[in-house]
C-alpha cells in the first residue's frame, strides 16, 4: 500500500489562500492517496521553517507555501530541496507575472490579503447597520451610528445610507415629519455626526407627484401639496438650526456628489 501524501501549509500570514488551493488540488486524488493538511500561519524566522522541514521529512510529504519575504522564500527552497521534499511557491508565478506586465515591484507586505477580508467584513456590517436603522425603524441606531441623516421624504436619505455603508460608515437616518416628535437620542449625540438634508420645494413637488404615480395613488395628495412641502422643510429647517448640524441641499447634486461633501464633513470635525 502507498503511503500518503501530506501536504504542509506554511504562510507569513494566515495560510487560507494556500490551504484551498492544497484542497483544491488533493481532492482531485484518492483520499487513501493524501494524508493530512498540515497548517502554519505567521511563519516569522528560519527556525520555524527548519522545525517544519524536520516533521515533514518524518514521512513522505511536499510544502505548499505563500511567504511574500524574498529571504523566507529562498531559505525553505534551499532546505526542502536538500530534504528532497517538494515545496511549491503557491504565488511566486502569478507575481513575478504581474510584476512583469505592471512594470514594477511588488510591496513584499505580509497580511494585506487579511485586511483584505477585514475591509470587506467590515463594509458588509455597515450595510447590515444602514438597513437595520433605515427611516427611524430603531432611534437606538442614532447612538451606535458614524453618521446620522435627517430630513424630509425624499431627500435622498436611504441611497445616501446604503452608499456611506460601502464607504464604511455606520449610517442611520431619520424622516422628519413636523406631526412625529424627532428620538430624543438626537439630542444625545455631537451635532457634528448629524447631517440635515433638505431640497427645493419645487423639486420635491415634482418627486413626490412620481411617487405617488409609481404608488397607484392621487397625486393630488397632501403629500404632494406646496403648501405641506413648504410647511415640512420649515419644520426641518427649525429643527436643523435648534440640533445646529450642517445642512446640505440635495436638488442638484448626484448621490456622489453628496456623499462627498458629507465625508468631508465627517472629516473635518473628528
């Protein structure tokens, strides 16, 4: 009978990117073929690497290897090698390729693939918080929020949210309704974090009468009236004066354009 093959994971990093591609490749064998997957992260000097060449020399093995270092990389080949143990550099050709077509260097900086996934964690928990706390559903998101939106119906409000969210901003925003009393928790946080929002009355009219098209209903609709749009951006613009936030008119500027100006904001005060 064959012995097995074991394979042994090694990375100046967490070692995921080694690992699924050893799975990757074994599982294409006869699991009777292919002992165990043998994981070391955060490989930091010579003397882990001779400590893993010497257990993986005790049966028949090969090393598959991401270590970004150019000294790391040379010392583990020169040692396998003279182990006759096979060791696969998993990223070495798909560098020295890019380095090629990108004419120049790569960085050589252990762990940026984890940040990587902490970055992209860490955009989905912003979405999730946005659509969590989105048009005032838990005043309590006010407290926990980077950056809390206020104002009227269609400002903007909810898109702002969900695209602050992919800039990594814990966004909640709250309607404005002059019949609703605003959360106290309004009250409770530096008026630098609040942002109101707000638009002109003619540009509303217009929104508003296409939504309630899109809804089925009237758009002789209170919703609509000039006279209530008129009476609803006083009361914000009273409430933005009493919390004195920033107040940034949306009519003309794209969600980007916007988002900008509320980053920069944002920036500025911290």
């Amino acid at each position: 009978m064959t012995d097995p093959t074991h394979i042994y994971v090694l990375s100046d990093s967490i070692g995921e990117t080694a690992e699924l591609l050893a799975k990757a490749a074994s599982i294409q064998f006869d699991p009777i073929l292919i002992g165990d997957i043998h994981r070391f992260p955060f490989i930091k000097d010579k003397v882990q690497l001779d400590d893993i060449i010497d257990k993986a020399s005790k049966h028949k093995s090969i090393i598959i290897y991401t270590l970004v270092k150019s000294e790391s990389r040379e010392y583990l080949a020169s040692k396998s090698a003279k182990r006759n143990i096979p060791a696969i550099d998993a990223l070495g050709p798909i560098i020295r390729v890019l380095a090629y077509m990108c004419k120049t260097e790569p960085k050589r900086e252990t762990g940026l693939n984890r940040q990587l996934n902490e970055e992209y964690f860490k955009k989905v928990e912003c979405v999730e918080f946005a659509v969590k706390y989105d048009d005032g559903k838990d005043p309590r998101g006010i407290l926990k929020a980077d950056i809390v939106l206020i104002g009227v119906s269609r400002t903007s409000k909810t898109p702002l949210s969900m695209y602050l969210a992919y800039r990594n901003f814990k966004v909640a925003n709250i309607p404005l309704v002059p019949e609703v009393q605003v959360p106290k928790e309004l009250y409770e946080i530096p008026p630098k974090k609040i942002i109101g929002l707000t638009n002109d009355p003619e540009k509303l009219n217009t929104i508003r009468i296409e939504r309630l098209k899109e809804m089925g209903m009237h758009s002789k609709s209170t919703y609509a009236d000039m006279d209530r749009i008129l009476a609803e951006l006083d009361y914000a613009h009273r409430l933005f004066t009493k919390l004195r936030c920033p107040i940034i008119n949306v009519s003309l500027k794209a969600i980007e354009e916007t988002a900008s100006i509320i980053t920069s904001i944002i920036s500025n005060n911290n």
